[in-house]
C-alpha cells in the first residue's frame, strides 16, 4: 500500500472513530466560552470557525459566547483612558462603559459572525440587550480584609452580575444560525452593564439545558498539585481542591462557573487549552480529549 493510501486510511478511520460520538451529541447544544490566544492568532481563529461550522453541519446546535478583554484595554489606550482592576476585574465607569460596549458588541462580536460566515457558516451577533436576553444589575463587591476587620464594599461601576436570561431569542435562532453573543447584559432602564464572558456562558448553558459547557483558555485545563493535568473531576473533588489550595488564582472563577452551570442542568463542563490545535473536536469527537472535564 503506497503512502498516500495509507494517508487517505487514516483520515477514513479518524471519520469511523468520530461517528459514535456525532450520533450522541446530534441536536445536542454545546455553549462554547471564546476567548485568549485563540481569539489573537489567524490559524487558531481559522481552526475554531471551522471547529463551531462543523459541529453545526453535523446536527449540533453550537452557541459562541467571547470576550474580548485585550482589545476592549487597547481601545481604552488609544483613547487615554486609564483603567483600574480590583481582582481582575475592570472597574467600569460610564465613558470607560461606553467603550466596552463598543469593542464587544460592535467591533469582536461582529469580527467573529464575519469569519464563521467567511469560512461557510451561518452566524449571527447578538449582546445581552437583544430580546431581553441577559438583564443585570449593578455588582454589588464585597472584598474581605481579614479577621476583625469590617469588609470593604467596593463601586465597580458598570460591572453588573445576571439577574435574568431569557433564552427564546436564541431557541428562535438555532435552527438555522449560529449565535454570537457579547457579554454586555441589560439593566432595567436600558443601560448597558459589563459581565465576564465565563459567567455569561455559563448562565447561558444552564438556561438552555446544554449538554456541554466549554471554556476555552490559555492554560492545559485544571493542574494538581505537581502540575500534572487533570484530564476529569467530579464537582466535590473541585471543591476540595479550592479548599487545599491546588486550584488558584484565575482558575478559581473558571471551575466555580463550571460547577454553577452543572447545578443548573448542564451536562458536563470542560475547561480547554484554546493554543491547540482543533481543541474543540479533539475534546468533542475523540476518545482521549484534551484539558479538564467537569462532572457532577
């Protein structure tokens, strides 16, 4: 057998092995957290819109929701606005709002619907604002100071949390579209209110009854204490490992909503290296998978 034969087998067997898995997750949807190096780096952009068509033209359902820190911090330099993080987070005052509001939604969100529909998908942009899909209220942030000593209540500003989501704007949309969704959500008067992208797509996945929760970051997955990868947990495992110390950090908010969406309905979570390669597939369509699944 010559090798372009033995070329042309593999890919065969890679399809076979693939199989099983697209019957399982056919009508299934997936709610996909975009962001970090995978939303910087042209292949890797490449890699995921072709990642997000697939899983649709199979008979997934697939919903996108991004950040877009890194491009939101060099508008505000462009503009010379200064922006001040209390534990990384971005204190939101109204004109650094507006700015938010205009990189997520008008800027990121529609660079994304653009290239899935350039590489043969059919996507479609939306924020918190659009049909009610995501009301929120002003965070209220309490930071602990220690033993004896009263909390300190800190003003964010327009960082606001999720009071609501109303998902029949993306029921409507699914059967045809991929949606897109920036992480902006609604007041009750309209104003507009800057929510992490992980919490969005979290609340989003439980309010769909999504099979799977996906995060994409720029870490392996979760790491034990030798900074070994943690291929699967189960919910009490993370818990235990928040509480002796081996998740830290920036890891913390990112299991925490994995949990929060498994308590809401979801069926598994997974926190994925975003620098590889296809990620998405390899976690969805293949035996090993890569990064941390979550369980309950």
């Amino acid at each position: 057998m010559s090798m372009d034969q033995l070329e042309e087998l593999d890919r065969a067997k890679v399809l076979i092995e693939a199989l099983p898995y697209i019957r399982r997750f056919k009508n299934a949807t997936v709610v996909v957290k975009y962001g970090g190096h995978a939303m910087v780096d042209e292949g890797l952009k490449r890699d995921f819109a072709l990642d997000i068509i697939l899983m649709k033209f199979v008979g997934m359902n697939p919903i996108v929701v991004h950040g877009g820190g890194p491009q939101i911090g060099d508008f505000l330099r462009r503009l010379s606005i200064e922006s001040e993080f209390v534990d990384g987070m971005r204190v939101t005052d109204k004109q650094t709002m507006d700015v938010v509001e205009m990189v997520l939604v008008g800027k990121v969100n529609k660079e994304i619907v653009a290239l899935i529909n350039a590489h043969g998908g059919r996507s479609v942009g939306l924020s918190g604002k659009d049909g009610g899909l995501i009301m929120a209220e002003k965070m209220r942030y309490i930071r602990e100071k220690g033993v004896d000593q009263p909390p300190e209540i800190i003003d964010m500003g327009m960082v606001g949390q999720i009071t609501s989501v109303d998902s029949r704007v993306l029921q409507g949309l699914m059967g045809e579209f991929i949606p897109v969704i920036a992480p902006v959500g609604a007041g009750e008067n309209g104003e507009a209110y800057n929510i992490n992208a992980d919490i969005v797509a979290g609340r989003i996945a439980a309010s769909m009854e999504a099979r799977k929760l996906v995060l994409l970051t720029d870490t392996e997955g979760v790491l034990d204490s030798g900074g070994e990868l943690i291929s699967s947990l189960a919910s009490d495992e993370v818990r235990r490992l928040i509480g002796d110390g081996t998740i830290r950090g920036g890891m913390i908010p990112k299991v925490r909503c994995c949990l929060e969406a498994l308590e809401g309905g979801v069926g598994k979570a997974h926190i994925l290296d975003g620098r590889k390669q296809h990620a998405i597939l390899l976690e969805i369509f293949t035996k090993a998978g890569v990064g941390t699944e979550i369980i309950r």
